[in-house]
C-alpha cells in the first residue's frame, strides 16, 4: 500500500490524501455518481452469463475457464461469449445491448 494510505480509508479520506500529495483524481465525478451496482443474484442455477472479452492476451482463455466452472459448480445454464473490437475502446453498443438482453450477469475481463 503506498505510503500514507492505510487499509479500510474512506474514498473522501483517500482523495483528500492525493490533493495533499498534489495528485488530481482523474474520475468523471458526474459518471461515477450515476454508476448503481446490480442487485445480487440469489444464484447461478438457470441464468444465462454473458462473458465480454477485451481481445488482449488470455482474456478469452480465462473466461472460457470461468464459464465452465461457474456451469459445473453454480448450474449456470449457457455462456454467452462476446469479445470488444479492441481492448482500448468501448465494447460497441450492439454487444453491450445484446448482453443486457440475454444475460443475468456479465463477467468482463482483460488478459496479458
């Protein structure tokens, strides 16, 4: 951890600790505000998982290694596997409205 940061600080305390540093956060604010997270899932059995690959290295290795875990161990029933044009742009709208369509959850992941 670096120096000054300690485990279990609150983002106002982390922030105020970067202005001190004369560090700047470089988050949207306006962005991070809108941002909810999903309600949790009582389970995996049945859903349908969308796994969005960024194209780098391994990404689609790993998530194939996921999906086959979370069916064997959770039920999951299919995997739905996407993959970005390049790992340094946005996922294009069509893939990110085909997975809000079909999946319950969808597990994003970069490679190297």
């Amino acid at each position: 951890m670096p120096i000054g940061f300690r485990e279990g600080m609150l983002m106002n305390d982390v922030l105020e600790q970067l202005r001190r540093l004369g560090l700047m956060d470089p988050t949207d604010q306006q962005v991070r505000q809108r941002r909810m997270l999903a309600p949790r899932l009582a389970g995996l059995r049945g859903k349908v998982g969308g796994f969005l690959d960024n194209r780098k290295q391994n990404a689609n290795v790993l998530l194939a290694h996921v999906a086959t875990r979370l069916s064997a161990e959770y039920g999951m029933a299919e995997a739905l596997h996407r993959a970005k044009f390049i790992y340094s742009r946005v996922a294009e709208p069509a893939i990110i409205d085909e997975l809000a369509e079909r999946c319950s959850f969808v597990v994003a992941a970069i490679g190297d």
